[in-house]
C-alpha cells in the first residue's frame, strides 16, 4: 500500500462563500495545506494545484474562484478608467497583464506539480503515475458568478475563460498532450440536499 492513500480525501473544493451549496463526492489525493502531501515529503515550498484525482489518467485539479478575481480586475479598470487616471490604450494593457499574471499562475502550480509528483515516485510514495501521463487532464474547477458580480462584467467573464482555456493549453508543449478544462463547479459536483 502507497503512503498516499493517508492523503486520500473527499475534495473539498474551498469555495466556500459561493452561493450554491455543494458538497463534492469526488475523491482525490490532497496536495495543499497542513495535513496535504507536500507538507509530508517536505516540498511545501512548491505551489501546487489542489488535487490529484483518482481516475485513470493524470488528472490534476485546481479550485479557483476566477470570476470574484476578474470582477475584481474589471471593476478596478472601470473605476480608474471613470477617474481619468487610465486611457483605453492603457487598460487594455493592465487587463492583459492582470490576465496573463493568472495564466502564469495556473501554468506554474501545474509545473511544481508534476515536480510534486516526481519526488513523490524518487521516494516510492505512490505509484509510477507516470505511466498513465500520456493522457494528462488539468481541471481548473471555478465557482459560479456571486450575486454580487456585476451584470456588465459577466460576460466579458465567459470570454476570459474561453481564451484562459485556449491560451493555457498551448502554453504547454503539444507533445504532453495535456487537456485542460475549465468546469464550473456545478457541473464537478452533486449539490447538497
């Protein structure tokens, strides 16, 4: 038996103030936090995504509330843009920096992940997960829009994550082969009664 299944949990996705009650019935191996397997083989100084899932690929999973982050930017933008301090020219140029800061966050907690992954297998914490990594999934888990989400932003919300989708698979070598999904959390779970 592999020291990782101590690790092996419910997700718990940590979206906690979203407004939809859900409770998740997905297993997977926990990574992050005190009692996660980073803090045990001692690389907690490694980000990571959140999960490794049980299923018959490589499937690393994140949960992000990526529409809080964007309303955020977005409403920030609107309010420098009203004050004056910021010309359309340069709000595209802040929006595009704000956007690819999260794209370089995802792609780099992917990366120490498989670093994670490859110090858990060197010291026979878990099984050889490499062998299945011809078919790699990255699921970036996101909560639903809050009802405090302005209206006007929602969709120009959906276009970011369609292009967050796009611009993060090919940010990894074609060769990986490396699916990368964004699922709203809804669609990852069974809500709660």
């Amino acid at each position: 038996m592999e020291a990782w299944n101590a690790y092996r949990e419910k997700m718990n996705h940590e979206l906690d103030d979203t407004p939809v009650r859900i409770s998740l019935l997905v297993k997977g191996y926990k990574l992050d936090g005190e009692n996660g397997i980073k803090k045990a083989i001692g690389v907690d100084k490694l980000r990571s995504v959140d999960y490794i899932a049980e299923n018959d690929s490589l499937t690393l999973v994140e949960f992000t509330d990526l529409y809080r982050q964007q309303d955020e930017i977005l409403d920030l933008i609107r309010d420098l843009r009203n004050t004056h301090d910021l010309s359309k020219k340069n709000t595209r140029k802040v929006n595009k920096i704000l956007r690819q800061s999260v794209l370089k966050e995802l792609r780099e907690k992917y990366l120490q992940t498989l670093l994670i992954i490859d110090e858990m297998q060197k010291i026979h914490f878990c099984n050889q997960l490499a062998e299945r990594s011809n078919n790699q999934k990255y699921w970036i888990i996101v909560s639903p829009f809050h009802p405090a989400i302005a209206q006007e932003n929602k969709s120009e919300m959906a276009r970011f994550l369609d292009m967050l989708q796009n611009t993060l698979t090919t940010a990894f070598p074609k060769k990986w082969n490396i699916k990368v999904q964004i699922i709203v959390i809804e669609k990852f779970a069974i809500p709660r009664k």
